[in-house]
C-alpha cells in the first residue's frame, strides 16, 4: 500500500499484495490524517485491489466507523472488479452515519470529478 498526496487530494493505491490487517488499520487511518491536515483536504481516493477475502459484518462496521478518523472525510473508491453487494452499502452506510461521504466508482475520472465538486476542500 502507498499513501501520498496527489494535486489536491491523497492518493491510496493498493497492490495486488496488500493484505487486510484490521489490527494495523490504525496507523493507515493515521497516516491518512496526517496527510489531509498537512494539505487541508478532506478528499482521499482509493484505488488498487481490494483484499482477497470476506470481511466479516462486525470488522466492516469497524472500518466504517474508522473512516471517521479524518472529519468531513470524502472517500471515492476506484477499485478493480468491484461489484457493489450488501457488504460495501454496510460499510457507506456505518461511514455515513459518521459524516463521512464514500461512494464506490469504475471509472478514475468519475471518482476525482465526485470528489472535486462536491468536497469543500
């Protein structure tokens, strides 16, 4: 996983080698913090691969309140050969409830032109 700032927002790229660790997601979360407060932004795209494997209900709901780490979060998700299910509208709904904004795309462009006209920032 690579974590840098990009023009106006920060960038998350996941490798094909990336492997979920609910356990190490504080220090990504963090390091994403960093970056927006650094570059007062609130936009952060991901792109890459999802993780292989199933998340369960109880660490999906835990990501979704993580995202809240940075406030007035606005996440776009560009990731390969994601097909909406139950799990990724938990995950948009549990972030929702914590005003955070995340929204999944197939396209990169799409995902930057959500991110850079509706984000204040």
């Amino acid at each position: 996983m690579q974590i840098e700032f990009r023009d106006d927002h920060v960038h998350v790229q996941l490798s094909l080698e990336y492997v979920f660790d609910p356990n190490g997601s504080h220090e990504v979360w963090a390091e994403i913090k960093r970056l927006c407060e650094e570059h007062h932004t609130s936009r952060v795209l991901v792109e890459g691969h999802l993780p292989k494997g199933e998340r369960t209900t109880p660490e999906i709901i835990e990501a979704g309140q993580r995202v809240a780490t940075v406030p007035h979060l606005w996440l776009a998700f560009h990731v390969d050969d994601h097909e909406p299910n139950e799990r990724s509208e938990l995950f948009e709904a549990i972030a929702g409830a914590k005003g955070v904004r995340v929204k999944h795309f197939a396209d990169r462009e799409h995902a930057l032109t959500w991110l850079r006209h509706n984000s204040p920032s």
